[in-house]
C-alpha cells in the first residue's frame, strides 16, 4: 500500500486553543510536496476554522462540522448533511438552551444532552448525538467524519486505503476507522488508543510533526503498520472465519488443476473487491469474468482487443473500480508480448497513484519464470497476487518475495518441496498433507496468527458470483455439417466425423496417442470448442490441458479431455471447483 493521504483532526492533533503548532504546519508543507494530499477533518463550524486557522490553503479539503460540510481551498463547498429543522432550532430556543448553529451542526455544553435528547424524542427527530471532550454535536443520522472524509476522497479521486488518520477525542473513532492506518495522539483519549492501529507518543500536537515527516518517507506502508481489513479465505473444522490480514503482502495462490486453485483465486478477489481495494487482474485464459457480477468492476478484453495501456490506466484512476483483463483470445505470444509492457506500467502508476491497490497474475508461471522478473514487477511495493498450478517454475526472486500461501490439492513431491521451501525447513510435512486434501479444502501457510508459519487447514468460503449452469441437454445436440471434429493424419481423416460432445469422447478411445498428440500440440481441441460451440470456459480448460501436455505433465490426453468434456456438460452440481 502506498501512504497517499494524511487524514487529520485540527483541534487537540495539530493545534492547541485553536492555534496550529508551527512545526506540524511545517511538515504538512513537506508532505504536500510529496504529493500526498492532507485533508483537516474537524467538528468546527466551517467560518469558525477559518477565523483560528486563517487561510486554508495548506490542505487539500477540510471536513467541517463533524462531517457534514465539505469545502475546498478555491472557496467551493457543499453540505454533505441536512440543515436542522426549524422546528427543532426553535424548540431549544424556547426551553431557553444555548448553542451554536453551523450549517448543518448545532454545538453545546456537553452537560445540556440530556435537555436536548428529550426535544429530539418528542419531536421524533432523526438527530444524534457526539461527544467531543465537554461538547455536544447535535448533527443528522448517518453524518460522521468518515462519511465527510469519504466524500472528500471521492472528489479527489483518492482511496482510504491509502489514508492516514489521526485524531484525539471521542468524535475521532470513525476518523480513524476509515482510513487504513487510524493513528491516536497519546495526549488525547484513552479510548481512543485502545482502538487506534498506532499511538503517537509525546504530550502535545508538536509530537506530531515528525511522526508525519517518518511516514511521508516510506513508499510502502509497512505491513506491521496495518491489521484491520481481514481477507477471509475460508473457515476451519470448527466453522470459525479464517484469513489474513490484507496488508498489501505478496500472496501465492496454487494447487493442481482441478483442485479448487481456481475456486480459492476468485473467493481471494472477492474479497478484495467487497473490501473495496482497487483491484486488476490479468486473466488469460477467461477464467475471471463472473466478477462483473460485482459492484464497480469491469471485464476489458475477451472478444474486444486487450485494452491499450494509456486507456487502462485512465480506469485505474477510479480507486473504487476493478478491472479485469481477459487475454482468452489472444494468442500465447501475443499475452506474453503485451504482459511484458503491461506489468510495468502496473508498477509505475502504482508507485505514482497508489493504485491498483493489488495486482493478481493468474498462470503466472507462463510469464515469470525467466529472470526478467525484476522488470515486470515491483516486489519491493507488494501486493501482488500469483496464481498458478506450477509453484516451481516461478523464478526464484518471485518465489522468495511470497508472503502468504494459499495451497489446494498438490499430488506433485516436487510442487509441495519449492512450497515448503518458501518457508523453510518446518514445513517438512508438507508432502504427506497436500495430495489428501479434499475439493473445496485448501491450506494457508503462515496461519493468520501472524509470523507463526503452521500450517492451518481450511474449508474454501462459497464464492459470491458464483452460477453454475446444467448444461447437459448440449452434451448430445449435433453441430452443423462441415463443423466436426475430424481426427487426422498428415491431412488424412481418420476415425468418425464428431458432431457431437458423445461422439467425439466415444471416438478418443480408438485413436491412436499420436494423433491426439498432434492435434494438441496444434492446439486443434480447444480451438473447436471455440470456434464452433462457442464456449469459451471449456475451450479455456482445453488450452490449459493442451499447454500442460506439451510441457509433459499428462499421462493421459483422451482420459482428460474426456474428463473436462464430461464435467462441463454432464456432471449437474452445486460446487464446480
């Protein structure tokens, strides 16, 4: 995660009766000139901040009255809340309470909730209350500091996950709560503290500058900075929630074909997406596209050209969209050509914007193996995903910089070897683990008890885009004439012509294995499937098959086409991992 923005309460964090601390404005300067953006976030009354603060042309935005006004430097603002009811207004004139009315807010002495409590009950409004040392707020239902700082990321087209907050009294919690590190001054309230992810130490707001000036020197949040957001991968045999801390940490995602790798990669993406990180991922073999099904994402590619770099990364500038690229058509020449230029462009806007907030690779194998790793990715920033069913034919830089491991059904001793090696010797037992794990199981190493590395054995959450179709009324309807399938050697037919899923598993056990070898060498059986059934999962599974052959990993070619053919039409179930 990149530090992009600085998130501060005024009264108490940077300024004293009102006043800011000369040093923290300083390193606010400093921070801006960074091209992190600072927003103020403070329970004052817009004209009130600017009579204390003068010009407010040292931040980015200021979040005014508690959240309910937002207003920027050039003088724009626009309230986020209602303005209070008059009936309400003069009902507290009537029973004789004093108080201050902004915009939207109206503030009091802190003793007076009580009265004011009993006119919001009586005349059934839908006000709340919040506390800030001896003041009351009174302010709409649904108004908070992090709704304001929300909207003011919105219109700056910034994400909290790269938002620092920091404040010091009882109204600062959803401040805090909001970005991805809430930091509490160790001036301010205990309560506070115990919530907070960081703790300021010193006695006032001049403590602050250098934490701020610290922070605006690392390019990557450290990862023992962060802890809140929790990626929930599954649950464990006693049906308790079990996951990881997001923490922009490099996670490898692998397991056999057909064991559930593929299954765990999308519950993984998913739960970034509802968590609203930033999220792109390059599918290459179309094995991603029901995440449109989720808010804010989209599908570039598939049957369109892969998107050009400048217009992909003007999405990416959106931190509440996701996009995945589907290369399922492309050529496998033409994926490595356009990944080459895609992944650095990832890591260079990253290091600018901060965004995407995570990068998942799916078949990394195919394009990180070789040792122009180093210029593809940027490991040192983190938060890459790796998904592939070949752990051992990463380079090894790409496999040491791996911090978390999500392993499905593995039968290979050689797989289970470089997994086990990522974390060293403990993990021994490995071997013995991984081919006994059942569909819909799958491992995290370490154990979401941080740094630990025991092995926890999990039970894959359901996915949320899930739709699993009955599709076998196709496995026997006949495709047109001049559209078969027709075995071949050398140019000449051999074997039945196959207008049907029936007929042409029927016929693979009567051809030779070097006339399957060839055409799956060509690429003949999940070309067909495409071009003719149009069916674009199962020739995806195909390509996969066709590539795993040619690199010498099936025993069998007609028992495993047979096999995705007949999962894909025949076999009716709940869970298709």
């Amino acid at each position: 995660m990149k530090f992009s923005v600085l998130a501060l309460d005024y009264d108490g964090t940077l300024a004293r009766d009102g006043v800011i601390d000369k040093h923290v404005k300083d390193a606010i300067a400093e921070v801006r000139a960074r091209g992190i953006a600072v927003i103020i976030v403070t329970g004052r009354i817009l004209s009130d901040l600017q009579r204390v603060a003068g010009d407010l042309h040292f931040a980015d935005a200021v979040v005014a009255e508690n959240g309910a006004v937002l207003a920027f430097p050039n003088g724009h603002s626009w309230l986020i809340g209602r303005p209070p009811e008059p009936v309400f207004v003069d009902e507290l004139r009537h029973r004789g309470i004093a108080f201050t009315a902004g915009q939207c807010l109206l503030e009091t002495d802190a003793a007076l909730a009580p009265q004011i409590l009993a006119v919001i009950r009586e005349l059934e409004l839908p006000f709340v209350l919040v506390f800030n040392r001896s003041r009351v707020m009174v302010l709409p239902q649904g108004i908070s500091k992090a709704t304001g700082l929300r909207r003011a990321l919105a219109a700056l087209r910034l994400s909290p996950h790269n938002a620092i907050g920091i404040g010091d009294a009882e109204n600062d919690h959803d401040l805090l709560t909001a970005c991805e590190i809430g930091v509490a001054v160790g001036w301010g309230s205990p309560a506070l503290q115990r919530i907070a992810d960081q703790v300021i130490r010193g006695a006032g707001p001049g403590d602050l500058a250098p934490y701020i000036r610290q922070a605006s020197n690392i390019t990557r949040l450290p990862p023992d900075w962060i802890g809140r957001d929790k990626i929930v991968m599954g649950t464990t045999n006693g049906a308790a929630p079990l996951g990881f801390a997001e923490r922009g940490r490099n996670v490898l995602i692998t397991g056999d074909p057909r064991s559930g790798k593929s299954w765990a990669a999308g519950v993984f993406c998913e739960q970034l997406m509802i968590h609203d990180y930033c999220t792109c991922v390059i599918d290459p073999e179309g094995d991603y596209e029901q995440l449109e099904a989720l808010p804010r994402v989209a599908v570039l590619g598939g049957d369109d050209p892969p998107p050009s770099l400048p217009d992909l990364a003007r999405v990416l500038r959106h931190p509440d969209v996701s996009v995945v690229i589907n290369l399922s058509r492309a050529p496998y020449d033409e994926k490595v050509k356009y990944l080459t230029t895609l992944l650095p462009m990832l890591a260079s806007l990253r290091r600018q914007t901060g965004l995407p907030h995570r990068i998942v690779i799916d078949e990394a194998h195919y394009f990180l193996h070789e040792s122009n790793v180093k210029e593809l990715l940027d490991l040192s920033l983190g938060a890459y995903t790796l998904v592939t069913y070949r752990a051992s034919d990463l380079n090894a830089d790409v496999r040491k910089a791996m911090e978390i491991v999500c392993v499905t059904r593995t039968a290979s001793p050689e797989e289970a070897q470089a997994i086990a090696g990522m974390f060293g010797s403990d993990l021994a037992d490995l071997s013995s683990i991984l081919p006994s794990l059942k569909d819909g199981e799958a491992v995290l190493l370490p154990s979401t008890q941080e740094g630990q590395k025991k092995l926890q054995r999990i039970s894959l959450l359901p996915r949320l885009t899930t739709h699993v179709r009955h599709r076998s009324k196709y496995f026997e309807v006949p495709i047109p004439p001049g559209r078969e399938f027709v075995f071949s050697v050398d140019g000449r037919p051999l074997g039945p012509r196959c207008r049907t899923f029936k007929e042409f598993i029927a016929a693979l056990g009567d051809i030779p294995s070097g006339v399957l070898d060839g055409h799956a060498r060509r690429g003949d059986f999940s070309r067909w499937i495409a071009d003719v059934f149009h069916d674009h999962p199962l020739a995806s599974d195909l390509r996969k098959l066709e590539q795993r052959y040619r690199l010498g990993y099936v025993e069998s070619l007609s028992t495993e086409l047979a096999r995705a053919i007949r999962e894909r039409y025949e076999v009716e179930s709940e869970l298709v991992l």
